[in-house]
C-alpha cells in the first residue's frame, strides 16, 4: 500500500514486485485478495493498480474520526471530573457501537472497557443512543439480525426496544440499566455531524448505587449538554475548515 501510495499513476505488477524485491506470484495474491476486498483497482487498459475507492472511505472515516476526538476531548475531560464517573465515547461501525475514547477518575472502580473494544447496539447506553436518532432504513436491518441477550434485563424484543428508543428520543438521553452488565448502568447522548446526522455517542458509566433514581436526571443533564457542546464544536471544526465563521457560542 505504501509503494502505491508514491506512485501518481499506479504501479503494474511486475512493477511491484521490483519496487518490493518480492516474487511476483506472492505480491499477485496479496493484490488478488486487495482488489477483492475493494482496497485496490486495477485499470484493465494499462494493467496498473491503484487505491480503490474502499479504502479512500475509509481514509474519510478516520480523519472524521480524528476531528471528533479533537474536539471531543476537553468536553470528555470536563464531564469526568464534574461526575467523577467513566466516560466513553463510541461511534457506530458495521452495526456495533466501538469506543474510541475511554476517560475514567483515579480512585474509582476501573471498568472492563478500552478504545478499539466492540459492543451490541441494544443494550448498551452508547448504543441506544445511536439507534434512537437513526434512520428507519438503518434501524430495521439491524433489529432483524436479533438481539443477543447478556442477561435478564437485556432487551431481546425488536418491539420493546423500539418502544425504548422512542423513550430516549423524548428524554434526550438513553438508559443501560443493568443490561449488558448486571451491577452497572450508563447513560448516553448522541453527538451529531453538520449534516444532522448521529455520527458518535458520549455516556457515563457507574454502580447502579452512583447512578441511581436519585440523581439520574442531573447526570444525564450533564451528559447531554456534554453531546451538545461536542455537536457544535464540530460544527464550528468544519465551518473554520471551509472558511466561515461560526457563532460565538459554538
């Protein structure tokens, strides 16, 4: 990928295999298996490969990944030592939430999580606040795939979860309570792109004794203005990059 990546026009096979000082029939496999997965293209007029249009999604996908974070971190930092819980930050990848910032208080209970860690949309506080905001047309194929139950607070009905994603919607936050891990609960809100659309989530985690009936709305007050504050910092990232200037308060 390297070598492609310094040639302008593409590089033939045999080309290659020089530039590598490797056999042509080893870079021919790797290049078979690229191509099919969309990482590569060849031209079939002059027989040279290039990067092929997968890949440059997915360079897309990690520089928007790499803007959120910048501008997600002083907000990340800021809800951890006011709450003095675990913060995460997930964003939505091939039908699973997957964190990609973990903050947690020195002194508190260190939580079996980590960036790059993989989770299920419907019982997670990240997850369901990504489905709550998304699509019809990306909600459904996802409930119709099954919900996998963790234990018995799990929800494993396409309906009742809808029923609790129209809940997070008119709450502006959503609910873990003790459904992927017995003894713990989240609490999570959406971060959206420009476009208006859910591309993150930010939640906090504790023992169902810190987040409890008591001062659930305060905390998930705290996490949604978290989510809003993220939402319009990258609004204000974009506006900045195409030469505008964004409102005082973003």
């Amino acid at each position: 990928m390297e070598a492609l990546a310094e040639s302008s026009r593409g590089l033939r096979l045999s080309e290659l295999g020089r530039k590598l000082r490797l056999p042509k029939s080893s870079v021919h496999r790797v290049l078979i298996t690229l191509e099919h997965r969309g990482y590569v293209a060849k031209s079939e007029e002059t027989k040279r490969y290039s990067f092929g249009f997968k890949l440059i999604r997915l360079a897309d996908v990690a520089l928007t990944r790499s803007t959120l974070l910048t501008q997600a971190n002083p907000c990340l930092r800021r809800l951890m030592e006011e709450t003095q819980m675990t913060v995460h930050m997930a964003v939505l990848d091939r039908n699973q939430a997957t964190i990609v910032e973990k903050m947690e208080p020195r002194g508190q209970l260190h939580l079996p999580s980590w960036p790059g860690r993989r989770m299920d949309l419907h019982c997670t506080g990240l997850g369901k606040a990504m489905l709550a905001y998304l699509p019809e047309e990306e909600l459904t194929p996802i409930l119709q795939r099954g919900l996998a139950p963790f234990n018995e607070n799990t929800i494993t009905s396409p309906r009742k979860l809808r029923e609790e994603l129209a809940r997070t919607r008119v709450r502006g936050y959503s609910v873990d309570d003790e459904e992927e891990t017995v003894g713990l609960r989240c609490v999570g809100a959406p971060v959206f792109n420009p476009a208006g659309k859910v591309t993150a989530a930010v939640s906090i985690a504790g023992t169902t004794a810190q987040i409890c009936e008591e001062n659930m709305a305060a905390l998930a007050g705290k996490v949604q203005e978290t989510a809003r504050l993220i939402t319009a910092r990258i609004a204000a990232a974009g506006a900045y990059q195409n030469g505008e200037v964004p409102a005082a308060d973003a």
